[in-house]
C-alpha cells in the first residue's frame, strides 16, 4: 500500500483527527512528506496529526490559500529544496474548508487594504491575480497539483497529491492522485521560462493600459466631442472610433462663471465617499478600454471592476432606463444635492459632423 493510500485509510477510519496510527515502518521508505498549506491558524493543531505523520518526517511549507503562480515560481523553488536537499519522497498540496482567501472579494480587499492606511494607487494594479485570489478551493488545490507535476524543478519520479481538509472534522479528501501522474513530462526549464517571461509581459500590458487609462481621466470629458455610434455595437473598432474624436474649445467671448465656488463645491471626493454614496442596487452598462459594452451588471460588480483596476470612475457608464453615456461617478444620485459641479455633457456627432446630442443643434 502506498503511502497516501494507507494515511487516507488511516484519517477515515480514526475517530478523532488527532489519534491518526500509521504504520512507519511500513511507509519509512515514502518519508518524509512535503506539504504546502495555507497560513490558517486552525492548521496548526491539526496538521500533521490528520495525516498520521510526526513532525520530524513533516516539512511544512505555507502561504495563503496555498496558492502557486507558476512553474518557477519561490514556493515551486521552496518546494524543489525540500526534495533536493530534506529528502523528501512525496509532495502534497493541501487546501482546507472555509477558506478565507477563498471567500474575499476584491473590494473586501481593498477596504481592508484602506483600513491599514494603504492607498490602492500604490498597489498592484491587479490585485486579484498578485494575490492569488481564487473562487474554489477544490479547484484551487488541483490547480495547484498540476503546476507542481508539471514544473521543471519537481523531479518526475516524486508524487505530487492534491488534498482538502476539514477543518471541522479533521478528515481528508483526496482530490489528485499523485501516484497516478507519476512520470508524466514536465515542461523543461526553457519552456517553463518562456511562459512565466509571457506571463510577465501579459501583467506589464495590463499595468500600462491601466496606467494609461488613468492618465487619460485627467483629461475634461466635457471639452471632447465624440462620434456617434450604437450604444448595443460590439465590434466598434476602437481606432476608427479614436480618430474622429475632437476637442471642443470654449468660443471666444462665452460668458464665464461669476460666481466663487463654495467649500463643498471645489472639494474632491475620496474613492470611499463615491463608493459609499453609488447605487450598488442599480444595473449599469459600461465601455471597455477595448471599446465594448459590457452589461448590465448592478453596482456591487461595478465597485469590484473598479477594485481590481479592470475601470475607473472615469469610465463611460450608462444607468438602467437613462439613455445617456456619463463618467461612472456622475451617476451619484447624491451628486446634485452635494452641490458637486457637473462637467458639460458629452456631445456625440454624427457622420454629417453635426451634433446629434440630447438637444443639440
């Protein structure tokens, strides 16, 4: 009987997770065994009890959500040590119930980031895949596996297992087999390389077009002038649709504002106070950098886009039942009653170069 084997029957059959018997010297040969787990405190007292395994035959590698990003990655590197120079024989990735890495959500995220004093300007621009979050920790855990079978430092004679754990009951589940993948080729380094040098330059792509999509709010919206086109299009081209884009300058002896700003009136508001007075309840439509349209979705995905980078409040949006297309953060229904000054409307032209606008000329 394998090691796995034996430790999967031994963690069933005992009663309490912490009075698991295996037979060592039965199993001395397959010691000692490479885990990575998550950061979870309630780990610490069950872990490596449920799998019958004495903490001296036991290296315990962890991070949160037990989570890989790649075949070289610094745990893959951690990983390759403690078979190269502990001796360990076999590996074993091992996710747990109730996860809370699993559970959180961009936006949780970023108000607890916000709540430790961290501006959100000067994070990752994604989150979501820097951190390593994910939806399911099944599936977490067989990703996981598959990276580790796969990577060019894992020797193919090691079995790499895939496990869930229960942290209410101790038991485990066996979700990958490690002795079934046994000597199954890996990538080799160069190609392993290769593709975390692609993954790289996808992120630094990302990274600059949310730069770039930053640096372009700071233009006036209302000074533009945008062409016509249907709101439902979803293969505008986003060059063509560029280039008829021109700036409209305020005519010569057009009547300027008298009147000085009140304290309320000039004063910006912070990512949170737009966040605390959106209508998250509301359906919305939004264009993408890519010049798509994307909806309707309600304001609670709209605040998680904008947590992980995807839009800002910049970004042309469209409320459920109005017809016009407006920054996502002049749809504040509060915005009026604060006395926030509203930028000029967008004016889109037709083909003939004349304004086709609500109430244009």
């Amino acid at each position: 009987m394998h090691l796995f084997e034996a430790i999967l029957e031994a963690n069933q059959r005992a009663a309490d997770p912490h009075q698991v018997k295996l037979d060592l010297e039965a199993q001395g040969d397959a010691l000692p065994v490479a885990a990575l787990t998550c950061i979870d405190v309630r780990l610490n007292h069950l872990l490596p009890d449920a799998l019958g395994i004495p903490e001296e035959h036991f290296i315990w590698l962890r991070n949160a959500g037990n989570v890989l990003t790649g075949p070289l990655s610094s745990t893959m590197r951690s990983l390759a040590l403690a078979c190269a120079l502990k001796g360990a024989r076999e590996i074993a990735i091992i996710g747990h119930s109730d996860c809370q890495v699993g559970k959180t959500t961009m936006l949780k995220l970023t108000d607890a980031m916000r709540a430790l004093g961290l501006d959100r300007q000067k994070l990752p621009e994604n989150l979501n895949e820097y951190f390593g979050l994910f939806a399911s920790e099944r599936q977490n855990v067989i990703r996981g596996a598959d990276l580790v079978r796969g990577s060019p430092l894992i020797g193919p004679n090691v079995p790499v297992h895939g496990l869930m754990l229960d942290v209410q009951t101790g038991k485990l589940e066996w979700l990958v087999n490690g002795y079934q993948t046994l000597g199954r080729a890996s990538v080799s380094f160069a190609e392993a390389l290769k593709q975390t040098a692609t993954d790289t330059l996808k992120q630094t792509a990302t990274e600059a077009v949310d730069l770039l999509t930053a640096r372009m709010s700071d233009f006036k919206l209302g000074e533009m002038k945008f062409p016509e086109f249907k709101i439902g299009d979803r293969t505008l081209d986003p060059n063509k649709w560029l280039s008829q884009v021109e700036v409209v300058r305020p005519t010569e002896g057009a009547q300027k504002p008298t009147s000085t700003p009140t304290p309320v009136q000039t004063r910006q508001q912070s990512p949170s106070e737009l966040e605390r007075l959106f209508d998250r309840a509301l359906k919305y439509k939004v264009i993408g950098s890519d010049q798509k349209v994307y909806g309707p979705i309600n304001g609670m995905k709209i605040l998680e886009w904008i947590a992980e980078g995807r839009i800002n409040w910049q970004t042309p949006a469209q409320a459920a039942g109005a017809s016009e297309w407006k920054p996502l953060a002049l749809w504040i229904r509060a915005a009026e009653q604060l006395g926030i000054p509203l930028p000029p409307p967008i004016r889109f032209l037709g083909k003939s170069g004349k304004d086709r606008s609500r109430g244009g000329k």
